[in-house]
DNA sequence: AATATAAATGAATGTTCATTCACTTATAAA
DNA sequence: TTTATAAGTGAATGAACATTCATTTATATT
C-alpha cells in the first residue's frame, strides 16, 4: 500500500487557491490545475471527487482555520473593547499571513458557488459571537441592537479597510500590510460610534 | 437599412448580470445568454466585440448610473452630517431599484476581471467625494484623516448592513429591503465614530 | 416599388473543459 | 523477498465553450 503524499496535496490546494484568486473561478481550470502543481489532471481526482468538492474543501479549509485564529484568545467574557480589538487584531493577523487563501474565501463567500455549498458558519464561532454581544449588553457596555446592526458597524469599516489594501497590492505586485497603528486609531474612531 | 433593436440590447444587458449574479460568470457562457435573450449567439457580437467586452460594458453602464444617483443632490459645499446621509440613501435607492446591477457591479470589481479593464472611477465623482472630505475637516465637523480610513468608516457599516440582506435574498428567493428606519439608526451611530 | 445596407440568423469551427480509464509504480504488510 | 493495494499516470472522451460565416431578413432611403 501506498500513502497519499500530504505534500501533494497541500500543493494542489494552494495553487487552486492562487489560480482562483489571480484568474477567477474560470481560470482555474483542472488541466492548467494539474500542470501548476506538477501532477496529472487524474491525480486531482484521487484527492477530490469533482471540481465542486474540490472548491467545497477548500472552503471549508479556510473557514474553519480562519474562525480557529479569530477566537485566539477569545471569550465573550471579556469586556467589548478588550475583545473586539483582539478579534481585529486576529482577523488582520491570518489575512496579512495568508493573503491568497483570504481572497480565495471572499471571493467564494460573494459568489453564488457558496448557495450549492451545504457549508455553515462553525457553530462554536457563531455561539461566542452572540454571548459576547449580549454580555456587552449586559453590562451596559453598548446599547441593544440587531446582530446584523453589531456586526455592521464592528466588522464593517475593519473589512472595507482591508479591501482597500489588498486591492493595491493586486494593482502593484505587492502586498501593503496596514500598519497596526493607523488599525488602532480606526478601531478608536469605531468603539465611539457605540458609546 | 436596418436600425439595432435597443430593446433587444437591453435584453441582452440585463440578462447576462442576471445570470452572472444568479449562476456566476462561468454560469454565463454567450449561448445560454442568446438563448435566454431570444437571439442567436452571433447577434450578441453585434453590439458587442466579445464576451469581455461585454462584460466592460455591463460594468462600465452599472458604475456611471451607480455615480449619477450616488451623487443625486449632493454637494461637497454640504455639511458633512447632511451630505453622507443623503449618499447613504442615493445608495440605497439604487440598490433597491437594480439589486442585479449591483450585485453584477460588486461581483465584477471582487473578481480579477476588474485587472483586466480599463475603466476608471468618474472623474466627478471622485473629485466630489474629495472635496466633500476637505470641506468637513476645514469646518471643523471631522478630524483630519487619510481618505482610505474616512471611506471604510463612513461607507464600510453601510456596505456591510447592505451585504447581509442581499444575501438573506438569495437563501430565501426574495427581497428583504432595508428599512429606513433601521437605516438611519445605523446612520446615526456612524457619525458618532467621527466626533 | 426598387435597392442598398446593416441587422439578424443557425449551423458550423476549432478549442478547452471536466472527467474517466487502462495501465504503471511505489510501498506497507506479509 | 514477495505480494497486495492504493497512489499516480497520460491519453482519451464527449460536452460545452467562444467565435465566425454564408445566408436571410427587415427597413430606411431612393
């Protein structure tokens, strides 16, 4: 018996990845796939049924990585600030470290691929972040709003802010990481908008 | 002589930001487009050189109208209270009034194809937008900050808030408009992020 | 009414696509 | 060392793709 090649496959989904993001959904094709990760197109398939689930697991991949470095450190028992900033800094950390594989995630999340995708939001994930709202609340923190209002406002100017710089290093070749401080006096001008 | 049918490039328009938005732009290849429209595939490259083409123009039209009523009634001499408000619900009404258009607009500018077109942002719009920001921090109405930072704080909650019922559309096949009041809610915590 | 012209067409064209298959190769287990 | 098994392959398959082309059709101009 022969092992699956973990290399292999770490390969194959990190070019999909960077194909997707680089060429669109359309420029990853298997043939130009398989050429990229030095395999034949048959090999892709020992990994992944169909092209479909191959785009599934790669999702599914990003989202369960992204949500573990989000909560890094987290508990919706720390005060909103302390917390919500933690999450900024988590979120910026995995999209500064893996940039292709954020892409890859937006880009699949703003596509209707993602409503034949059977994918939920990690149930932990989506558990803490509504504790912690309502314990913010609680506490006389912020006042009571609609989850999609907190998310907007919390969420909203942190990931505008970082379109606009990935958007610049696809236009120049590189990658112009946001400084942390220009993060934190935004973060600053966005807990007042709760008070 | 024989005069082009506007109504069937209208057809052709509308049909293909509807499937892009509905299936993806690999869901619109230029034969389900003819068929969808009524046409035969090579009527569609009469009013268009070829698929990318069209795409540019479809974006092209959808950012020049997406300007125009952005900029409905706006004046950088506005304060800056009055001035991003009456932007938010431009905003808004467009979105209500074309939801395909837009959701064609925000999927083309996340995709790499936006790399590969040559369109620009409206002149006008863009030089309105800066002198409005100008304006407000000479009044004394904002504190000074960088362009990316005032767009992602102003607009970022907006988009966000914007971003989470078109999706409810899509799961549940209809439209779930954002009501005006929960707008001006949202609104009203954003300017307090500038004071 | 005749004519010139551009719109509009359906049926091709050659290309690329996702996927399969008969086959070879590497290696864990015996 | 042998053997069973799954990894890995290159070439093939049929479907779908963007685009073209020889014709036909509608109409504005004469």
């Amino acid at each position: 018996m022969r092992n699956k090649d973990e290399h292999k496959e770490r390969l194959i989904r990190d070019k999909a990845m960077e194909m997707i993001v680089k060429e669109g959904f359309d420029g990853m094709s298997m043939q130009k796939l398989a050429k990229a990760a030095n395999v034949s197109p048959a090999t892709i398939y020992i990994y992944f049924k169909n092209r479909e689930d191959l785009l599934n697991h790669l999702y599914n991949e990003v989202q369960a990585t992204f949500s573990e470095v989000a909560l890094k450190g987290f508990s919706p028992a720390l005060n909103f600030e302390t917390g919500l900033w933690l999450q900024w800094q988590n979120r910026l950390r995995f999209i500064n470290a893996f940039p292709y594989q954020y892409q890859f995630y937006e880009q699949f999340r703003n596509s209707p691929l993602i409503n034949h995708s059977d994918v939920q939001l990690i149930m932990d994930f989506k558990a803490n972040m509504k504790q912690f709202l309502t314990n913010a609340v609680e506490r006389g923190e912020i006042k009571k709003m609609e989850p999609e209002i907190f998310w907007s406002l919390a969420y909203g100017p942190f990931y505008a802010l970082v379109k606009f710089h990935l958007q610049e290093k696809t236009m120049l070749g590189r990658h112009f990481k946001i400084s942390p401080s220009k993060l934190k006096s935004m973060f600053n001008q966005v807990i007042k908008s709760f008070q």
